[in-house]
C-alpha cells in the first residue's frame, strides 16, 4: 500500500471516530498518527538519516491547527474548520507543485 493511502487511511479513521464519537479523539488519533507515521517511514527507508520526529513543519501545523480550532469556536463546531483545513491545505499545496511544475518545462 502506497504511503498516500496509508496517510488517507489515517485520516479517514481519525475522522469516523470524531463524527461517531462526537469527541476530538479522533483528531487526536490523525494529528498524532500521520507525523508519527511519516517519520517512521523515514527512519525505516534509511537507518543513517537523521530524521528528527519534531521539527519546525511539525510544530507550524500544530500551531494552525491550534488556531484554526479555537477561531472555529466563536462561530461554528471546530470539527468543520478541521475538517476543512484537511481539505484545502493538500488541494493548495498540489496546486502549487504543479504550478512549479509546469513553469519548469
């Protein structure tokens, strides 16, 4: 199974438990499992990298998401705001590889 999937696969239960749940434990279960998951996958592809599990990317998409729940709290439930955020930040960040893409050829 792809890594992609794997990450999807994360998600998609992380997702089913806070809707079933209706706590943030599933969330919990995503924010935590996919950087755990990725950087196990780092150290196993090669032993010799130095592969930290915290790093500066870690901790911004902490932050955002720490923001985007609580500017979710005033005016709608924060699951829909994380909901989104799973949403449109890979859409924008493929947006961008492609663009970069395409203006190299």
């Amino acid at each position: 199974m792809k890594v992609e999937y794997r990450i999807g696969l994360i998600l998609f239960i992380g997702l089913i438990v806070s809707v079933i749940l209706r706590t943030y434990a599933g969330i919990v279960i995503a924010a935590l499992g996919i950087p755990f998951y990725l950087a196990y996958i780092a150290r196993e592809q090669n032993i010799l990298a130095k592969s930290r599990l915290f790093d500066k990317d870690l901790f911004l998409m902490m932050g955002l998401t720490v923001f985007v729940i609580l500017a979710f709290e005033y005016f709608a439930d924060p699951r829909i705001g994380l909901i989104a955020m799973a949403v449109v930040i890979p859409l924008a960040i493929y947006g961008v590889d492609r663009l970069k893409a395409g203006n190299k050829s």
